[in-house]
C-alpha cells in the first residue's frame, strides 16, 4: 500500500465512528495498521490500548456474538455457569479421551462471544506469585517478564471495589497488593457471612501450621501460601470482562472497528521481508458455506485466539509442524514442531461433602421461585446470593519437603513460595457436568494440581477450518501429578479435622465416600477428575536465538515478519492463580511493546 494511501487512510478514519459490525460488507475499509484476531482476554485489552492512539487504525474480528445477546446470565456472577458447555456462546470442544482419567473426554468450554472466555468462566481473579514471573523471565532471558516490571501491569488491570453487600472487608484483604484505577472490576464476595465462611477461618486457627490463614490470596511479591479470601472480576454486583472493561468503552473511538461472526480460517502470505515470510493478510468466514473475505493489516497481525485458537491458525496457515502439515496438504512457510505442543493445564478433582446447613446455594440452584425471586432482587438492587462468585476462600498449599515424591522428581514448583495445588472451597454442589441433587445441601472442596509436569498437545485432523482440532491435554499422566492430586485429597480429609466441622460435616458423597487408602483415592481421582479450564502454552515463549518455542520475549512468531501473539498461549508454565489475571497482564505488556515497535 503506498505511502499516500495510507495518509489518506488515516485521515479517513478521522472522519468515521467506531462500530460494532455484523457484516463485511458494512466495513468502510479492508486495510488498517493492525488487525486484531480474537475479541476475547487478551485481544480487547490490546485494541483498547492501541487505539488511545488516534492516529493507529484496528480492526478487531470475532467469531462469536455479541455479549449483550446473552444477558442477563451473562452479568450475573453466579450463573456464569450456566453460559457453556453446548451453547452458541462456547467452541463446544471435546479433549480427546484422557489416559489420566482412565479414557474419558469431556467437554472443555470456551467463549466463543465478545470478551472470550472473561464472559464466560468463572471470574476467579489473582496474579500469581512473582516466582511465576522470574521464572518466565529467567526462561526467556527477558527481566521485563520479571514480577518487578510486571506488577505495574497488574495495577494498570484492576479495580478493586466495594462487594456488592457492602460489607466490611477488614482483614479481608491487603490494599497494596491491588489496583484501583483499571479497567476490570474485582471485589471480595459479595455475599459474606455463609455458614462457610466461619468455618473456613477457624480452621486457619486451630490447624494453623498446616493451613495458616493469608490476609492477600492476590500474589506477587508477597506469595500466595495459605488461605484467604477469593477475588473475583466482579463490581457492583455484575460480571467484569475483557469486554465490558476494555472493548464497549473504546467503541466510540473512530480508529476502532469490530466485526463479529468472522472466524478466522487462516492468515494470508502477503511475502518476504528479511528472508522471512511475512503474514498480513487475514481470511475469515462466517460458516463454512459462506464466502471467504480478506483483510490486511500494515503493521501486524495480533493473534489473540487462546489457547486452543491460536495454535489452530498457526497451523492451517503453514506454521507448524511439516511433516504434519504436509500431510493434510497445508502449505509450509515455517517448519516449527513447538506449535500446538507444551500444552498445559489445571486438573481438578471435586471433592463433595454433604452438610447440615441449609446455608448453601443448593436450594437457590433446583428451586425454580427461590431463584426467580433472586433474579429479581438482583435485577433491581444488584445485591444477593447471585452477586456470589465460585467461592468465597481459597488455599494454595506445598507438599511437605520431605514429601516421598522428591527422592525420584525434582520439585516442579516455580519456587519454594510458590504451591503444588489449590483448594476452592464453593457453597454449593460444584460437579462439572452432573446436576446438583434433589434433596440435600453440600460443600464442594475442588483440588487443583497447580505445579503440573503432565504436557499435551494440539493438532489439526483435517484441513478444514471448521473442523476441531484433537485437544489432548494428557493431564494426571505423570509421577508428579497424580502425586499431587492424590495427597491435596487427603489434604481436604485434614483439613475438615478440625472441630468447627464436627456439626457441619455430614460426611464425603459420591466415589469420595469409599476412597480411603491412596490406590482408591488415585482411582477415584482418575474416574471423577475434570479440568478448571485453565489451559496456557501451545505457541509458548521462549529465548530469542532458542530453536524452540513459538514466540520471542517480545511475542513475536519466530520465523514470520508481520505476526505477534498475545494471548494464554504464550505462557510457558502454570501460575499459582487462575489463569485470566495473567493474560490480561501479558496484553498489558504486550500493548506497550507493540507501542514501542512502532
């Protein structure tokens, strides 16, 4: 495109309103500075950045829908559930069957809607400790991926407010290790006070050399062991996503276009520069019937597809594996085995306890005026139980040091402040896939393997776009793992020792109640063990001259000119947190790297 176009292009954009388009046709234009793939985390967070630059135009395609389309389940903190699997709003992917879960598959949801999966999870919010981010920095020999340079991107995310209730969050939380003037809103519980909760706490007490109580369950610098208080990207009783934070508020901008129902098919050879093929081109198609439009970018493609996404486009545009590619007759520009591999991700085992209390969200969930009176409540006060988030506590523990495990496995942690798993303690029956009970009340303790060592893969199973690609996450087929996995099981049992349970606790459900020795506790983690849906690394980072790994320190796709990614996908290892904090600080970053590449 030459000079005089582009001047002429930009001054056009001057002229125009940012839209929210449904059609190619209503694109006033097919050429910006950056093209956008992925509406999601990650993608939003960097086209509300670049576009505080009036004179940088980007087009941002989405694949899904709109998220208005889907209110109000999709503001309601403790319907989020409720949004995936087997709905518009989600891929609908399958993984493959699990030999760690003795050959089962599952669904494994993503949002396939404005904001991604930040419209769709379930909003758990935290930073990981900064052993996370050393570690990162230390892999790809880039200290600005170290905590130090990295908190500021945490403050520059997050706005803690008020929870919904109001209520008095002294000694709930440590103020300096949060933002308050980001764009994503995040509060403690809005529903304090559950039966739960007090429970929770006086364990922190009389078993507190094993599970000592943390003011900050938040991360960084001053770790993340212990048990505290659960943030959620909650405010004011709603949801806080990528979109509602980032995108809506940015639409008015002139330079920004977004198009929804355009899923990407691929990224388009547009030539050489430097030796190297360039990718700034972007074909998309509403369905695989409809025609296939292109748009090009002259500064960078920015692939923002997650996890899964992005690793699929890499691949059906010749950036891969060559072997592979060549035999599903994919074009190769770039012969690169680490796409699509390194796959990571938190398995989870529910471990579900019945209880007295009738304090629980059980009845809220199979009671159809219960809930309709809560929906009402919420609609006009945005208060009550369905402000609530997963959990209102939370727990990230180690193994003990001596731990029978390290005589044969190096300690996989990212350090000796960093945890080997979590515990989610929920208000409610929280088993993926199976409807809570008739009768009953219950207490959810899922545990997350937070340190894994198991790794999987991605890979195409045809040419087609449409077609999914074989999602093998292979987790819980380690030493490590199950190890893990089985000793944060019998952490639950020690945990639920301490006299505050004595009237609380029924006693364990399900294939729970007769796994007592660590073969049947192995088993019946293997049989009932799910993902939290947290999975990171397919088009992973690493060192710049590095012959592996996908992307630079800087995010760049190695061995193509015109391409970055910025999304989960790039994050090598597993943080001690759910996952949607450290996306948005990686886009922060990546925000302002793409700035100064200008």
């Amino acid at each position: 495109m030459s000079g005089l176009a582009l001047v002429f292009c930009s001054t056009l954009w001057l002229l125009s309103t940012a839209k929210l388009f449904t059609d190619f046709s209503e694109l006033s234009y097919h050429t910006y500075d950056y093209v956008v793939v992925g509406a999601g985390t990650a993608g939003n967070v960097i086209a509300a950045r670049l576009t505080e630059d009036s004179a940088i135009s980007v087009l941002v395609l989405e694949a899904g829908v709109a998220d208005n389309d889907i209110l109000p389940a999709q503001r309601i903190p403790l319907l989020g559930a409720t949004l995936t699997p087997n709905t518009i709003y989600d891929w609908n992917y399958t993984v493959v069957p699990q030999p760690g879960f003795n050959g089962r598959d599952f669904p494994y949801p993503r949002g396939r809607v404005l904001g991604g999966s930040s419209t769709v999870n379930y909003m758990g919010y935290s930073h990981g400790s900064s052993e996370d981010w050393d570690r990162y920095a230390a892999l790809t020999g880039d200290d600005g991926w170290k905590w130090d340079n990295m908190e500021k991107y945490a403050r520059k995310n997050e706005k803690l407010v008020a929870p919904a209730d109001g209520h008095n969050t002294t000694g709930q939380f440590d103020p300096t290790q949060h933002g308050f003037q980001g764009p994503l809103l995040t509060s403690l519980t809005g529903n304090d006070g559950i039966p739960l909760d007090e429970h929770v706490l006086a364990t922190t007490q009389e078993l507190a050399s094993e599970f000592p109580f943390r003011l900050d369950m938040t991360g960084g610098s001053q770790g993340v062991l212990g048990i505290g208080s659960f943030v959620s990207s909650i405010g004011n009783g709603e949801r806080s996503s990528s979109a509602t934070a980032y995108l809506h508020p940015s639409l008015d901008r002139p330079n920004l276009d977004v198009l929804i129902n355009a899923q990407v098919t691929k990224l388009v050879n547009t030539g050489v520069s430097d030796g190297l093929p360039s990718f700034h081109g972007v074909q998309f198609a509403v369905s695989e019937d409809s025609p296939v439009q292109t748009v090009y970018a002259t500064k960078e493609v920015i692939l923002s597809a997650g996890t899964i996404g992005t690793p699929t486009i890499l691949l059906l545009s010749g950036i891969g594996n060559a072997t592979e590619l060549e035999a599903l007759d994919i074009p190769v520009y770039v012969d690169n085995p680490s796409v699509g591999s390194n796959m990571t991700d938190h398995a989870l085992v529910a471990n579900v306890y019945e209880v007295t209390s009738s304090g629980t969200y059980d009845d809220l969930l199979r009671n159809s005026t219960l809930m309709a009176a809560a929906k009402a409540q919420w609609q006009t006060t945005r208060t009550g139980p369905l402000t609530a988030g997963v959990g209102n506590h939370v727990g990230y523990l180690r193994l003990p040091d001596d731990s029978a495990i390290f005589e044969t496995v190096p300690d996989p942690s990212a350090g000796p402040q960093s945890s080997h798993f979590e515990i989610l303690m929920a208000n409610l029956w929280l088993v993926h896939g199976v409807s809570v009970p008739s009768t009953g009340y219950f207490t959810s303790f899922s545990t997350i393997v937070i340190s894994p060592t198991s790794r999987g893969d991605l890979k195409l199973t045809s040419a087609n776009p449409f077609t999914h690609p074989s999602i093998n996450p292979n987790s819980l087929t380690t030493e490590f793992d199950i190890f893990a996995m089985v000793e944060s099981v019998k952490t639950v049992k020690r945990f639920l020792t301490a006299s505050t349970w004595d009237d609380y606790i029924v006693g364990p459900v399900r294939d729970l109640a007769n796994a007592t020795t660590d073969a049947e506790i192995e088993q019946f983690a293997r049989n009932n063990a799910q993902s939290i849906l947290h999975m990171l690394g397919t088009a992973s980072m690493s060192p710049a001259d590095a012959d592996w790994g996908v992307v630079g320190p800087d995010l760049k796709v190695k061995g193509a000119e015109g391409l970055r990614v910025v999304d989960g996908s790039v994050i090598p290892f597993m943080p001690n947190c759910h996952t949607q904090g450290p996306i948005y600080m990686v886009a922060e970053r990546a925000a302002d790297l793409i700035k100064q590449s200008q």
